[in-house]
C-alpha cells in the first residue's frame, strides 16, 4: 500500500503535470481575430477584397507559424452595409466568440455603429472605414487604417492649386463618410485659397445627377471635388462625360480600385484622385520604402485571386500587420497591452502607408502617404 508520504508525492508531481499541460494548452490556444465586413451589397467592392486578404493572410501566417507561434482563428460576420447589423456582430464578437481584437467596419457608418460595443467592453480595434470621425477625437481603443477624408481633401486641394483653381465645387452623396469630406473641403477651402462656389449632394439611390452637374456648371468653377464611393461615384462620372463636362475632375480615395475604372469606362479617362502607394506600387521609383511591400503583397494578391488588389484589399492587409505587430511587442493578447502597443506603433511600413501612432493620433498617416494618381488609358498613372 502506498505510504501517505509517498502518496502526497505522487498527487503533487500529478498536480504539477496537469497544470503544466494546462498551461501548454492555454500557451497554444488560437489568437481569435473577428471581423465584420460588406463583403455583399452595395459596399462589397469595399468588403469583399477585405475579407479575401484575411483570410488569405490568416492562412499565410498560420502556415509559418502563426504569431509569436500561435495560431489565428479568423471569426468573420457579413453586414451587406447595414450599420446596425455592424453593431449587432460587435456585440457577438465580444460577448460570445470572445476575440482577442477585430478588424473591420468597411464603411464608416458600420465603424461609428461598431464603436460604442468596442468602448464599452474594451477590445482593440482597428477600423478600415475612410472618414476622420473614426479617430476624431480619439477613442481609447479605435485605430484606423486608411488615411482620413480630410488628408484626401488636402491632397486634392494642393493639387487644384498647382492647376490654377480658384472655384471649386462639390458633389456628394448622403452617407456618413460622403458627409465627412465635404464638411473638410468646405472648412478646408479658405486655407488653401479656394471658394466653394458650388455645393451639391444626392440621394443614395439616384440614378442620375446631371441636374447637379449643370448646376456646378453654370456656377463657373475651375474644379471639381466628388465626395462618395460605390455604385453612386460610376453614375456621377458617366453623367459628367455625358455632359461634355471638361472641368478637372477628382474623386476622394473612395474610387481608388480597378474596378471603378472598368465600371466607369471612358467617362473615367482623365479623373484625378489621391491613392495610397500599394494601388500603383510598381510604378513607384525604387528608393520609395513602400515599393517592396506594395509589390509583394500585390503579387501575392493576384496569385491567390487573379486580380489586382485593391486599396481596399491593402487596408484589411495593414490593419492585420498593425494588429500582428501590437502582439509581438505586447507579449501576447492581454487587450490592454496590445491597445497600449498599437498606441506606439513607429515607422510600421504597410501597404498603403508607414504607421506612426501616438495618444493623440490613432491614424497614423498623413497626406504625404499619398500619391496623386490619374486614369490613363483606362489605367491608373502615378502624377507624384
């Protein structure tokens, strides 16, 4: 019979057993990443390619390893646009598939549903939605990736000016990004020496904006900003070829995809807009530190989809290299940490653009990560 002496031995090297192989079990639980994206409807444009890059990189990173050797678990809900959709599946997220972050809102009125859910429970997250609002002022635990509708705006305006432009006008649709950045080129105008002379907006589901065409026309301006993306952005270039209209023309960085140009057709031939560096990164000069990154995860892209990527596809890649890297110099995924090391991202090259944040900037690049591009011949064409 064995001893008490011995029994008590043999019960702790049991104890200690168990708790060891809990903790390696713990050690090599999943990293949990949840995303909510349009990857159907009108903004699928947006979410579809966002969600072919995570789970194409999920995938990759898994392959080699996964992050400080754990594995990703990718938990992805679609929205079709809908923001209270976004903020139903935040909620789930959170309470019952228990991520460790998320990724997502495709636009900015799914982000700014998604915010509250994300405050309230204190989970980083990192945004793919465009407008200024997402990170002005800043949220404790709200990142975002693409360069804010006010950087897009600046760079428009900076180039309007190189071409003379005094007048400028502005058409817009009704959503929350497209609100955004005409209330930046409206405030943004004077500093830059423009007058708005020309304001202009349409309904999500017009199908014809050559009244507000003939009225930009009639009020003599020198340019033309389009605040919008999606079906709306296609419809308000056909109408402007139609029209005869040879006004310069921009769009934000909402149209900044191949597959604007090919809805828009000839109409697009000449229209201007600032893109992030990964939708034309081999015609970057080499000494450009975003050329590597932007070729190689194109071709990657193209590889696994036979497509080019997007900007778009770019953002959902940048947001889940922010994340990764938090990770690494958090030391796993206590949320507070990884929030923390998000905070103090530095000269992180991405995509489309080189990451800084800071507590007062959880954007982290500027209107010099842009690049003034124009379609040409049916293709995209780097100004500078």
């Amino acid at each position: 019979m064995l001893g008490l002496k011995n029994f008590l031995a043999a019960s702790a090297l049991l104890a200690a057993g168990a708790l060891a192989f809990a903790g390696a079990a713990v050690a090599q639980a999943p990293i949990k990443l949840g995303a909510v994206l349009a990857t159907q409807g009108g903004p699928s444009f947006l979410g579809d390619p966002e969600a072919k890059v995570l789970k194409l990189y999920v995938d990759k990173m898994n392959a080699e390893g996964g992050i400080a050797g754990r594995k990703i678990e990718l938990v992805l809900y679609e929205t079709n646009g809908a923001a209270a959709d976004a903020a139903t599946f935040a909620k789930r997220l959170i309470a019952q598939d228990n991520v460790d972050f998320i990724i997502g809102g495709s636009t900015t009125g799914e982000t700014m549903a998604m915010v509250p859910e994300i405050e309230r429970a204190g989970v980083p997250f990192v945004s793919l939605g465009g407008a200024s609002v997402i990170v002005e002022p800043v949220k404790k635990w709200v990142f975002k990736v693409p360069q804010t509708d006010r950087a897009a705006v600046e760079k428009v305006y900076i180039d309007m000016k190189q071409r003379a432009a005094k007048k400028v006008g502005l058409l817009a649709g009704s959503g929350g990004f497209d609100k955004s950045c005409t209330d930046n080129a409206r405030a943004l105008a004077k500093t830059h020496g423009l007058t708005v002379a020309a304001d202009e907006t349409h309904g999500a589901q017009d199908t014809d904006m050559t009244p507000q065409w003939t009225k930009i026309k009639n009020a003599g301006v020198d340019a033309v900003l389009y605040c919008g993306f999606g079906a709306s952005s296609v419809v308000v270039t056909k109408n402007y070829a139609q029209l005869g209209l040879k006004i310069p023309f921009y769009h934000n960085h909402g149209s900044a995809s191949t597959r604007w140009i090919q809805g828009s057709g000839a109409a697009a031939e000449g229209v201007r807009l600032p893109a992030e560096p990964v939708l034309v990164a081999r015609q970057l000069p080499d000494r450009d530190p975003q050329k590597a990154a932007g070729v190689a995860f194109g071709d990657a892209y193209k590889a696994k989809y036979n497509e080019e990527p997007s900007t778009f596809a770019g953002y959902a890649y940048d947001a889940l290299l922010l994340m990764a890297d938090a990770i690494k110099r958090a030391g796993g995924t206590d949320k507070a940490k990884v929030r923390d090391a998000l905070e103090t991202t530095k000269g992180l090259v991405g995509a489309t653009g080189i990451f800084t944040m800071t507590a007062a900037d959880h954007s982290g690049v500027d209107v010099k990560s842009f690049r003034m591009v124009e379609v040409k011949n049916g293709a995209w064409r780097v100004l500078y």
